[in-house]
C-alpha cells in the first residue's frame, strides 16, 4: 500500500468509534467543530509526505518499499537526527504544536521491539514476532497511532492492585483461548481521537501482585468496549477567528480519558500479559525513545518564544532596553542549550536492543528537565516584553467592525509598525504565551513525557558515578 | 447620602455610557453576558459594607460621617494595616479577583492630595481645593471610581511630543474659558464599564516639550467623547459553567482601552494642565499608595495557591512524596515572604505631605517584585503537585450526562476522595492556574501596578544607601 | 557583681582549660596568636557594655540589679527588637563577625526556662529551679557562655543508640548519687575556648531507647576531661596583616570538637537525664530563640555585600552599567527582604511558656532560608562587581616596599581614587568575599544555626494550613 | 628541537627575569616555595608528552616534525575535539586547576593566525609572516607561553586614551627604525613567572583616538624592563601539607601584575602596531578560542564537584536523604550540561579565517555562562552535603599528633569509613570549595575567560535571529 493522502487519512477515521465531547456522543470525528480541528491537523504528518520539497526527510525507501521516515526504526546516530529533524518540521507546520499521530506510535514500537526479546527469552512465549508482523501492518499501511500509558491511578500513595477500585489501573480481567479481556482507564491519551490504532503499555514497573496489570497490547480505535472521553480543555479557540487566535483556531491536539469496558484484545495484539518483570523495563524503553521526540518538538515553540520577544521588542521600540536584551539572551540561551543537548543526544546516540538506536539517555532528561523547568520563566520573560496588552487589547471583532477598528488601529501603532500589524503579532504572541493554549503548554511542559521528577530519576539513574567519585578518591588520596 | 446597596450601585451604570464589546455597542453593562458579571463582582464591595460581620472594617464614622472605609484616607500604619485588610477580605470574597473600584481611585486621590499642594503653591494654580472637594464628593456619594494612567505610548523609544501621532499620549488639545479639551487614548483601565467616574494621571514624567500631556483630571463615565473599547480576554469564562469554572464564571474585571475623543472637562475636575514638572511626583505618589494596594490584594491569591497545592497534593495520595513537600514549602515561602513585607511595609508607614501615611516604600516595592518575579515558579509548582488533569479532563457537561459522568466519578476517585470531590478541587485548580483567568493573573503579575523593572528602579531609588556605604568604607580603613 | 570588664573577662580565662590548637596543647588563650584574637574578639561585648553612647541598650537595670542586656529575658516583642538591636551592634562592632558569647548561651538559657517546667511536671523532676539558679548565676558573674548541641553523629542514617561506637553522640555512662558522667564529643562549638561556662543540649529528637542520650546540662569550661579542639581553618588571617586581611587580622571565631572524657557534672547541673521525649523539646526551643539570633547578627553582613558592591562600582567607574545596577538591586532585595523578615518576626513575637517572648518561628525560619539560600548568589554578585583583582591583587608587603608599592598605587587607580583607597576597599572586599574568611561565611550560611532542610522542615511544620485550605475548599465548592 | 622535558623547561625558567613577590625579588622562580609550586604544576604539561600512556593523544607528529599537539592548528572538528581532550587530561593531571602553559598561548596564536592576514590586506603591512615565524618558533622549541591582555583600565567608565594616567593601557610609546617602546601594565596574567615568552595582546576593540593602544606584540619573560609582579592570593597553600590541603600544597597557577617598562620589542615581533580598526577583531578572534579552551578545562572540576558530593554523602550516611539526592542531580545536571555543550561546540566547529576550525562560538559562550553563572550555587550544594566539618576539622599537624588524633580518628568515622578516610575526603572538599583555592576557583569562575556580561553579549551578537523571527512573523501572518 503506497504512503496514504491527507484525505485517505482522514476517510479511515470515520468508523463507529465511540468518542464523546461534553457529554456528547460524537457522529464523525473529522468535522466535529473541535475535533475536526485536531484531525485536520494530525494530517500534516500525511500531506508532508506529499510535498516534493519534504519528501526526501518524509520518506524513506527500503527493501521494505517506500514508507514514512517515522517507521524507520533508526539504527544510527544519523537516524536519529533526521528522525529528530524530521519531527522538527512536522511542529513547525503545526505552528508549534506537535503532531504526534506517528512520533508516539513509532517510539512505542521501537521500545516493544527492544523488550519484548528478553521476555520469549525467559518466559518462552512468542511476542517478538507478533510485535514485528504489528509493525510491519501499521508501517505498510501507513497507520496513523495513540499510545496509552497513564493510568488513573487512583490513589498513587498505593500500587495498582492495592487500590479500592481494581480498576483504577488497566488490568486483564479474563485470559480465553482467543486472547485476553481487559478493563480499566488510561489517562491523557493524546491522538487518539484520531489514531487509526491504540497501543497500550504499562505505566510503571510492577510487582507480582500486579501481575494482571502487566499488560501491553494494540487495538483499532473502533474496537467494541473502548470509549473514548475528549477533554474539555481549549475548546474555544478552534471556535474562533485565526485573527484572534493564530494557532490554536487551525491546529488543535486531543486527549481523552480512555476506557477499557471489558475490551477483548486477541493474541496476536497482546505484547505482555502478566510478565511483570517486563513492565518496569517496557515502560523505561518506550520513554527513552518518546523523550528525545518530546525534546525534538520542543525547538519549534522555543525558537517562537525568542522570536516573539524579539518581534514585540522591536514593534514596542524597547529593542534597546538594557532589561529587555538580557531577558533575550537568557530565551536565548533557554532555546539554544535545549537545541544543543537535543542534538548532542542524537549525535551520541547508540544501539540498544535488537540494533535500534537509543539517544543518548542522560542528556535527554536533561533537557528535557532543563525545558520543563525553564518554560515558566521563559513565559515570564514573553509576556514581560509583549506587555499588558496580552490580556487587555481587542477581539477579532473589534478589529472586523470600522467604528472600533479605526481606534485600534490608530492607538496600537508602534516603533515603525501599523497598529495591524503590531496586532497581528499580538495575538500570536497572545496566544502563544496567555491563553488556553499557553496554559495547555505550561501544563504540557512539567508533565508530559514524564515529570520533572522522572526526569530527575532517570539522570541520576543514568549518571556514571565512576569517573566522578574515582577522581576525587584519587586526589583525596583514598586510592591511587 | 448613605452607603450606597449593591443595587443602587449597579442602577448607576445604567446610564448613556459608550462601550463596546467585541464590535458591539453595549446597552446596559449591568445585563451583559460578560461585563455583566463584572458588575456583579464589583458590587461585592458594597455588599460587604452592610453585612454586619464586616460592618466595623468596611465602614468608617467621623466627622464627615459614615462612609465606606476605603475613602478613610489613612494618617497612621494602623490606618495602612486596618485598609490592607479590608481589601483582603473583598479579594477573598471576589475568589482571589481584587475588587478595584474603591480601592484604586482613593490610591489616586491620595496620590493627589498629597502632591498637588505643592503644584499650587509654585504656579499659583488651586488644584488643592479642587481635589478636596471631588475627594468628599466621591466620598459622600459613596462612588465607583476607575483609573487611567498608562498612555497607549506608540513607539516607547520616544517621549510622547516626539510620536508620529501627537494622540498616542493623552494631551490637552484645547484650553478654554470654562475648562480643557483632551485627546488620545489610555490602555488597560480597569473597572472602568463599571464605575461612576474616572481620574485620569499623567503616566511618567514629563519634559517641558511634553507640557501639554501634564495632564489630570477627573470625569464621570458618561462623559461625551469618552468611548470604552472593552478587552475580548477571558470572554468564556462567564458565558461558561461554575462547575468548570469556579472563579471565572462569576468573578471578572473589565479593562478596556480608553479613547478620549475630545473630551471636555470643566475646570472643577481639572487636577493638573502643563505643570509638567508635577507630573512624574504625581505618578510616583499614585504609585507608592498603589503598589500597597496590589500587594494587599495578592495575598489571598497566594494563599489560593498554597490551599491548592496542599489539597490536590493530599487528593492525589502524594502528600508524602518528599519533593511535593519541599514544591509546597516554596509556595509557603513565596506567600508568607509576600504577607511579612506587606505587614511590615504597612507597619513602617510614615506620614508624608499632607499627613498622609505612606507605607514603606522600599519594601513594598520589594515585596511587589519578590511577588511578580516568583509567580510563575508557583504556578509550575502548583500545576506540577496538580497533575496532568488539568488540561485533560472533564467540561461541565460531561459532569452533568449520566452516559459520561459515571466513568469520571469512577475513574478520578483519588486518596480518601470520590471522583466528584477531586472533579471539584481540580476545577478550581485549573481556572486558577490552567486557564485565560490564570493567564491573566500571570500578565498582572508582571504588569498591574508596575513592570518588574519599575519595581527593581523603586528599590534602588529609595535605599538609603549610607550604611551599607559608611560600613565598608569604615572597616576597608577608608574613614573612621 | 558589677558589669564585668573586658580585662576582667580575659583574666578569667586563664584557667587550667584543655585547649589544644594544631596538635599543640595552648597554655593561655587569651595571648595565643590565634585563639588570643578570637578572645579580644569576643571582648567587644564587655567593651560594649561601658561605652557610654550604647549603655542603654547595652546594659538593663531592674530588681536583680544591673546587668548585661543579653541575659534580660525577652517578655515582649519591644525586648525581641532591643535584643535584634544589640546582636546587630555588636556584630557591626566585630566586622561583620557575630561576637556571640553572651548571644547564644542566653538563646539555650531561654529555651531551658522554657521547657523544662513541663519535664518537672511529668517527672516530678527539679530542674526548673536549678536552671533558674543556673541562668542567676550567669547572669550575675556577667558569664561568657558556650553551648554545644550538635553531635559528632557518626553515620547519620542511624540514630544515637545504633551506632557501632555509642560515644558518637554523647551519652551517660554513669549516674552517681551527686551527679553524672558523660561521655562522647560535639561539633562545630563555636566560642567555647574564650567562654566561661559551657551548656550542652541534645541535638535532636530521642526515641526511648536512646534516652543516656537525652542529656543537658553545664560546666565550666575548665571541668576535668573537657578537651577543646580547635579548629585549624583560617588560621592564616590572624597572623597576617590588617593591610592585607582587615577583617580577619583582628576577628575570629573559635569552633571546637569538644571532647567529653567521662566528666562529672554535679546534679545542680544537669538540666535533662533520660527524659527522651523532652530532647526534642529542648532542642526545638533553643533552636526557636537561637536562629533569631542568627538573622539578627546576618544583618551586618549583607549590608557590608550592598555596600562593598556599590564602592566597587562607584570606585570601578562602572556603577552606571546597566548589569551592574541590577545586580545592585538584587543585593539591595536580599539585604533588605532578611532584614524586613528579621523585623517582622519581633514584632509578631508572642509570649511561650514561662512567659517568654518567642518570634514569630515561621518567619524567622524563612528569613533564615532565605539568607542562607541566597548567600551564594551575594557572594558572586559582589565577586562580579569588584573584579578579577580580589585574586590577582597585592599582598601587605607589596604595599610597604617603595620598590613595588610605587607601581601598585599607579596601575590601580579607579575611577576618582587613588590606587591607594581603591587597594583598601578592595582588601576589605577579598577578605569578605574571596579568602578563608570568606568561605567560612559561606559555610556558615549553610550550616549553622540549622541547615536549608532544617529550615525549611520548620516553615512546613509551623505553617498553619487551615486558612489557605479552607479557602480553597470553599471557593471550590467543597464546603461552605 | 625534540620536545622537551620537564627538567629542562624547569631550567629555561633561570633566567633574569624580574619577579616580585610579596614585595621582594624572586631570584629563582623554580625554587621559590610559592612560585616554584607553580612551575612545577605547569611541568605537568611536559611530563604527560613523555609518558607512553598519553603519547598519542600528547603528541603531533606530521611534516614539521614531532610536536605538542596544543601547537597543533585545529582544521577540522575532530581536530577540536582532541585538542579538548588533552586540555581535560592535563587538567586532571593538575588535579582541577588547569596547566594553561600552553593552552592559552595557542589560543593567542590561532586568534592572530586568523586575523592578522586581513591587516596585512588592509594595511600593507607583513604581520602574517611574523606571526608565522613565531608560531613556528614556539611550537620547534616546544615553549611555553603567557598571555596578556587585559588592561588594568583605571576608570572604566573612560577609554584608553581618555584616562588621567595614559599608561592605564599598554600603549606604544616610541616608533623605532628597530622596532617600538611600549609602557604599561596588564593586570591578571596568568603563568607569567613561569612562561619562557608572553604574547601581548588588545583587550578590546579601539577607536582612532586609541590607536596607540592597537597594540599586539611577543617577547621573551627576561625582556629588559618587564617586571611581574606576583599575586599574594592562596599563599598559604603551598607552604601547607597536603594532608590539609591536598590541591593547593602542590598545584599552583601564579598570576601578575604585569609592567611594561618603557620595553622595547624588535620589529619581527610586532603584530599590530596602531591598525585600531582589528583591535576588537583580534581580541575577539582569540576570545572565541581560549573561551573554548575554558569550558574544556572546567570539566574536571565540575566532576570533581559531583564526585564530593556522591563520597560524601556516602560517608557522611546521607545518600538516601531525598534533600540529598536532589542536589546531586542538580550538579550532575550542572556538570553534563557543561560537558555535552563543550563537546556540541566541537563538534559544531567550522574552518574560520586562515582554515583554523572554530568551535560554535555561540554555544561555547552558552557553555561558559552556564558554567560561571551557575557555580556558586554548585558550591553551595557541595558545602551543604560534606556538612559544618568543612571549617571547623583539625589540621594537617592535629592528624600528626597522637593526643589530638586518637580524638579525630574516633569521632569522624562515618557511613563505612574510618576517622582517617573521612577526613582525607573532607581535607580534599574542603580545598576545593572552602577554602581560599575554592575562593579562586569562584572568582575565576566568574571572571576568567571573559565576565558573564562578555558572554552575554556574544550569545546575543552570534545568534542568528532569522529562523525565530521568521517562525514568529509566518505564524503571525504578518509574511508567508
């Protein structure tokens, strides 16, 4: 099956999936006013492919045929930088927001390839082959993918089976001869709205008595049982003028609460089931390859933050304050250590399990630590050169009506710019850095793709204290 | 005339006003939709000055009779600490949203009080007198007042003689036998649809070259000419469910852009016309009353943000984890460093011209800045110990269709809490700080009552610098 | 007895003490090139206290006679303010170096007073009455006082009684019909060799089965099998030139390892025996007044940081840069958000037990962390301001040989000063900032008076949560 | 000339060269007990070039024979990346304190290789050969070099020509037939007393009235008329133990005040000679190198900072504490960060001028900022996880004395460790962060290399702000 078109991609999400919008059971997902929206801009992925002018980065073309570079499971350091580059690009069409619907999927399948070898190893079953004929369906057909992971939780002081609800965490109710039935919720699954596929991991290592809720497997969206809830969140801005807001009127992701009532997954989609061992491990794999996508899709929006405070610096006439380019040094600063760990990471990246390449792993979480704990501060430093007029200046009304207008244009002029266009730059940087969707964003920034705190985990987990302590036992004279 | 009821204060904005929202002219800003719900905030102010709990601190008898407490111009810190609480408890009750309509323009009216003896005395004016009678005006007709201070400013590399367009500071176009003529345009007024009356300050110093935007006045709202563009900010929140969003849904404060399209004032009202060297001590003392006031007014946003943290860190079951500990000693830091330099700063009061008691101005501004430049770390400490909820879950109706809400009830149950409960705390959580209300409390951060470097030029104005001086050069040798 | 001089207070130093310096017994402490000028140091306070210009607050008189201000039992916030007053001027008088004699010794007294009224109760114990006794004794001999509460500790992830060696926290060995026999050593005792008496508290919480651990009690300084340790850190200063180290040529603190070879305190002495659930307590109450004290006497030293960076800058010709006006600002905030902190805590200081004034704990432990968190930062600020020069510069003896000094005073002259003053200032800065003394502060900011963690376990544990979670629950609807 | 050994650069150091130390001339700076520590620390350099363990990595061997590869030109990244790796291995060698005999004067080669081509085309002037000469001459007698360039400035707040004194810049002072007198004085010179040559250069860019002071020349350390005069900072150090101070009693960089006597320099070795125009160009040009010479040799100390505080903690029996545990990520995070934007900047490098490879000048400077302005808080960590014991432990001489160290040995053992190991690994942290080489390590940190403003300012002139404001205007639709 050749690469599919925008339009392909979008045909195959009308199928009977169950996805609901405040409260709401929703007909067809690609022209739901909101949702519409998220799947619009999950086909960026597919029409880039399409693009001459991209179609060397997009696609890659093997004895496996012609397919997208995201399934090219990446075997070296230059892999990862174009994969990395590649991610790059599909943001940048997103105006800042990630697309996701093949970065997530593909980072799924690169850590259940590395994993799943151990496991036929120890436990004898036959995992690797169902994972690799999985992948070879999803790439050859060119499928669009959501990953869940986080569950609920519940109460986290507690581990999955010790909860008062069993289901606060996605767990096999019933193992049959066809395959297995599962039941829970996942929390924050992104795309999948409009995934044409769900891979479900582990969220967290487990014990033996969490064994039923050591469970890996892949279903299409319109499985019977799977229930998808959208969140609520940003559901303005896609109502709105692209005059108002620039970014998040066209480009929109979703996440859903995602329920398993009593799902039925057959074997030739089950990954894990019970090897609790392999949780802790799958879950780490996934997350080594979906952090270096997250830090991949994190240049576009800090590459905006620098430039939005150089645009507004300019049109405000205070390019000069002394105040005003320290704060640009230091969003500069911000964005290029991330671009340079981001890259340094790939460039040190080596093979893992099965040949596949692994980024560097420390200096992934520390950038992406370094991001997440510098957004708030670069935000700061956005809305402090933007100014006030972020929460107090016109609608896009204001600007379509003559009798307002005319004010707005008069009074909003700028160091050597029209009222227009010092607007226009406004509510870009407005939407960016003081609206629903830099609220999403902040949000974003300290929990997804793990937290500040797993971060940290993973660098210290990483570190090799070798080189460190042994220096300082030598010159303490503790050994020679 | 008497404390004036919630419901005699709205009956006075419906008068010929000219606002516009959107686009639109408004007809009654009482009834609006949006600034409706302003109206109804700011009303709060007089509703507590007939509760009887609150009677003592609200309102104040003295010779000029009973008045609201807000108008009591203060003479001693006890004056200052008995005013700061008062504007806690209206912010308390507005749901962390200051109140503003008294609280600002009696920040002004001090500010005039105190500066403009000096005005008449070198010019011969009688701006004094004028001052003092729209002071018990206002008083004794128990008065919603709005301020307007920041000019619209064009290109802020040029002073505002020097703009292209003479109108982008307001400035007087014509004097006349029985008052002056102004044009121009001030941005980010709040509460101005919904006061009585508006006093405009100069925003800066001024040079001589600038004499003409040496300007103060006072107007009522329904003034001809005056034209009030209000912002298209937040303007879902009141249209939308307290279930999704507790604060927004009835709290609001209007800010509009303020168009004086040659507007006449009658000399009465006439505070300040060309003494343009009165101009910068005029914003100055605005400011030193003002920024008193904001730091007051942040305290139960603070407080708000402790209280979340501490609730959603106990609902999630982390309350233990010992790096949510220390995320909520830093909020508790934060909030407590801000209350003692406020208390303080009120305790150091000191009378200035005229016996008014101004509160130390070096902490204040210290304590402004230690506000405005932490308050994005809290907001990432507070969505961090929240969770990924906050963008990711339920609208109201997803809570109000049985077919919806029986999964989230399930599924959000957390530590000791149902899913109702936790559906609740995290609503409130992620208007405050996941939402265009927390948005807008970050841009006020950084600009209400004074950017960051406004601050941080205030404290170096003001430290005496002689101690720290005398005791260097004294233990360098340098003098005895 | 009168007010003791400060001949009179060395004079009684010259006991049998066992004080050892660089492996070396020292026979007289007071002429020791070291030690002695830790002893003249610590003299200020007797000096101090016939100076006419600070008798008054220097020196109390009522019923018990005349007698030094440090052991005036604070009753309300005023004594908080006057005892804040004198640590300060003393402090100002030793150069920055707290002087600390009478500072702490009265700090374990009040908590003593406090606390040990409730062991009587329980215990039907006596020790009120010999602490009351003990604190007249002080009091009336006009005492030099020492206290030594942290223990050596060992491997501090196991508490006293589990260590392999049951002397690394000090303990009873023996009780005996007229007293007791401890054992073991304590750490980082500061003034202890030019101290009369020496007052030991427990350092932390006991469990039952650490209670010989949970001992306090007093001694002179010249009691049988108390060996004092000096340390040997900074023993460069004091023998070096006032040109070249003007702090530390003439200031100096003294910290022991403090020895306890099975000496014998009589029962009139021993203030805990056993009582284990009191030595936290105890502790804690000390801690309460004694970290007080801390940023009482931190107030000095940050003012000489303002002030070394604004005559570097002045005398750099650099104080107009923009960065440096800002780092300006930065020290300024520090210096004066401990010193509003440190104000505010006496003034909000309420009655403890035994009606002793205690200050506000939550906001002396986050003046506390914010001085000790922030230190670093002052440092490289000042470090920045002054220069490159604090490490390439000149020592004493290039100042007083012609054939050198003549190029010195020419290549070092600043902007409106000779090479001469500016060599001065900045001796006085690299001996503040950038020399053992230097680091000592750093240290100490760290570490004494309680570390960061203990700080901030305080703020957590003293914070009263009720208001900031009552407000979040009723404005989230949970509660009315 | 074969490369020669330690014992002989030693003995090409006797020459008459005119050191002052502590206001006294230095007959022989080889056994001087503060100077000679010096050279024997930069013999280091030689020493590893004759060990077979580094040879390869030492040692250049290619048509000009065989050579140290710090006289190696870099062309290519790989060529960086070496040369960094010999710069971290001398450094560990010189256990943190960099060797710096050859490193900085490679740097000052490179910078002039690149530049003085253009001044020759602008001018007509023949520097291009002479500085080939010389760099030919230094690399075939395997020298080593010194460096200077800052001025010691005066009053900053006025160029070179505008100060009182015009000696407060190097300047030329006479034009000969033979070549040029110039007089002056640079300040922090490091390795002078201890080079065989010194390369002066600019210490910024100059304007025609400064054209004096567009001076850049070479001569031998026993010119007639230089005269170094020697900083007393850390000069306890040397003449310590290394049981107490196990860096500075054998590591040692001296630093001078440098006197340019009226000296004369021949013609050959004159580089730049009043072309003010290249001033700026060729301070910056080896700016860009020695920068990146900087962050190279601060790895090893960063480590070592890591290293501190991962035994410490260990011993100490903290390792688990959670407080602990975050601030070892935070300096791992510190020092990968650093280690991965060094390497990034290698690796990024390109052939400027002349074929010499550049490292990423951007990131290089990111580097340097992160190091320097981050360091005092890496030392803060460090102090508050080795704990109070840092100046308050016994010295070298109370560990030689049975009576004291029986105490010691008994009452510092710790987590596992004996007294004596704790308190060799104490004695080591304490030089490295408390101490006055911890002192200079701090204030190098700041100062070295160029200040944290010199950073700043060529992040914000090298970053290319096309892509950020491009994105920004795109997404704004403010172009297509």
């Amino acid at each position: 099956m050749p690469l599919r078109t925008a339009e392909q991609y979008l045909e195959s999400l009308r199928d009977g999936r169950i996805v609901y919008y405040r409260g709401k059971r929703v007909p067809d997902v690609t022209t739901h006013p909101v949702i519409g929206r998220a799947a619009q801009h999950a086909a960026i992925d597919y029409t880039l492919a399409h693009d001459p002018a991209h179609r060397e980065l997009c696609v890659v073309s093997d004895s496996a045929g012609e397919y997208s570079r995201y399934y090219h499971i990446p075997r070296t350091a230059d892999d990862l930088m174009k994969r990395r580059e590649l991610i790059e690009l599909a943001t940048t069409k997103g105006a800042t927001l990630v697309v996701l619907i093949k970065e997530i999927g593909t980072d799924a399948l690169c850590g259940l390839l590395r994993v799943v070898p151990a496991v036929d190893k120890q436990y004898g079953t036959e995992y690797a082959s169902r994972v690799q004929a999985y992948y070879e369906h999803c790439r050859d057909n060119d499928l669009a993918l959501a990953v869940a992971q986080t569950d609920v939780k519940g109460d986290r002081s507690l581990g999955p089976a010790a909860q008062t609800d069993p289901d606060l965490y996605v767990h096999i109710t019933e193992r049959r001869s066809d395959g297995i039935v599962v039941r829970g919720a996942k929390a924050h699954t992104s795309v999948s709205t409009n995934a044409n596929e769900l891979i479900v991991l582990p969220t967290r290592a487990m014990r033996e008595a969490d064994q039923d809720y050591a469970v890996s497997f892949a279903i299409p969206i319109d499985t019977p049982g799977l229930v998808l809830l959208t969140s609520a969140f940003d559901s303005h801005g896609p109502q709105s003028s692209p005059l108002e807001q620039p970014i998040s009127a066209r480009h929109k992701m979703m996440e859903t609460t995602t329920i398993f009532e009593d799902v039925f997954v057959p074997w030739d989609r089950v990954f894990l089931a019970g090897e609790h061992d392999f949780a802790g491990p799958l879950a780490l794999a996934f997350v080594e390859h979906h952090r270096f996508t997250a830090i991949s899709y994190k240049l576009p929006l800090v590459d905006a933050m620098v430039g939005s405070a150089l645009v507004m610096a300019a049109m405000n006439g205070v390019a000069k304050a002394s105040h005003v380019r320290e704060k640009i040094v230091q969003l500069i600063s911000y964005a290029e250590t991330l671009r340079g760990l981001t890259h340094y990471a790939a460039m040190m990246g080596t093979p893992g399990e099965a040949g596949i390449a692994v980024p560097q792993t420390m200096h992934v979480n520390i950038a992406k630590y370094h991001f997440a704990h510098g957004y708030h501060d670069a935000v700061r430093n956005v809305q402090d050169i933007a100014g006030g007029f972020l929460v107090t200046g016109p609608g896009a009304e204001d600007l379509q009506t003559e009798e307002t207008a005319k004010y707005y244009h008069k009074y909003y002029a700028g160091h050597g710019v029209t009222g227009e266009e010092r607007l226009k730059a406004m509510a870009f940087v407005k939407n960016l850095v003081a609206s629903e969707f830099g609220a999403y964003q902040e949000v974003l920034a300290v929990h997804a793709e793990g937290s500040l705190e797993a971060e940290k985990q993973m660098v210290a987990r990483t570190y090799d204290d070798r080189r460190a302590i042994g220096l300082v036992r030598r010159l303490a004279g503790l050994e020679s």
